[in-house]
C-alpha cells in the first residue's frame, strides 16, 4: 500500500512529538536533572508502553500492509477534507508542544517528582492551559483520527483522554499539596484544559 501525503506528515508529526520529549529529557538529564520519572511512583502507569506500541502498530498498517484485522483499519470515510484539518491540527500541536517545552524549562517532569519538581510555571501557554502538553498531545491524537479514520485511531484517542484525565487529577493533587495557595490561585485563573 502507497502512504499518503496526510500519512508522511501525520508521520513527520508523531516523529517530532517524540523528538522534542526525548530530546528535552536529554538535555534536562545533562544539566543533572532526572526529568523522566514516569512510573516511579504508581507502577501501573507502565501499562500504557505496550499500549502505545499497539497503536502504533496499528496505526502504521495501513502504510506498511503489515496484518491487521481489516475492520480495525477500515476507513470510516473516504473524503480527505477532514484528513487535511487533522494535518493542520497535527502541525499546530507540534510547534505548541515545542512552545510549551521551552516554556518549561528546567520544571519539565515526565511523571510526577516528589522531590525536585521545579518551580511553578505559569507563564507562556500555562497562562491559557494547566495543561498545555496534554492539550498538544490531544490535538495531535484528534489530528490522527481525522487523517485515519478508523476505530483504532478512535479507540487510541479515547483511552488517551481517559488515561490523562487520571494523570492529571493526581499531578494536580501533588501540586496543591507542594505549591499550596499558590497553586490553588493559578487554577482559580487558568483552565485545566483550554
């Protein structure tokens, strides 16, 4: 099978997601700063690797003609109208994690760090977002579903909103109890999403 224009950037896309984590958690660790901490305190959060490495598998099928169960795969429509927003969404989410990452800085944590969290950042995209990564990671997912159009990019999406709503409330958690009123005061401002 012949890989689309969409399927090249949406693959561009994803490779740049993983670029730019990989990358900063790189740089972070040269500065002596252990910024991938993901699974260290809720060992069940681990299930989402094998997860993601399905999706992948699954959402590379259709490129690659690697098996795959065909319903699990089959377009839900033909037109490629949606598959181009989905690209612009994808693109968009792309240069706003980028946005997001420098923003960052040195608080950047995959995972929650109950000892060294970094200061508070509450400027750049944190000033519209508690959550701009995930907003970013989301956009990028939508993206996928509109250029895939399947039930795997569907059922990807929605586990990924289930799996982070979870991460977020617990991240949250942590940062009331550590920020204390400060926190508190930047969520009564900003959104928890957008």
């Amino acid at each position: 099978m012949i890989m689309t224009v969409q399927g090249w950037l949406m693959a561009a896309c994803f490779v740049g997601v993983i670029a730019l984590v990989v990358g900063r958690v790189r740089w972070l660790r040269r500065r002596g700063i252990r910024a991938f901490l993901f699974g260290a305190s809720q060992r069940s959060d681990l299930i989402i690797f094998p997860i993601v490495l399905l999706g992948v598998y699954a959402v590379t099928t259709p490129a690659t003609g690697w098996p795959m169960w065909s319903p699990l795969v089959a377009r839900w429509w033909s037109s490629l109208i949606p598959g181009w927003g989905g690209v612009v969404l994808a693109l968009g989410a792309v240069a706003g994690l980028a946005w997001t990452l420098v923003t960052f800085g040195d608080s950047f944590r995959v995972g929650i760090d109950e000892n060294q969290p970094g200061g508070l950042v509450t400027t750049g995209p944190f000033a519209r977002s508690r959550n701009p990564i995930y907003v970013c990671f989301a956009a990028f997912l939508i993206g996928l579903f509109l250029t895939q159009a399947n039930v795997i990019a569907a059922v990807i999406l929605l586990v990924f909103l289930g799996f982070v709503n979870r991460q977020i409330r617990r991240e949250e958690r942590f940062l009331r109890e550590h920020y204390g009123a400060e926190f508190v005061d930047y969520c009564q401002r900003v959104r928890r999403w957008i």
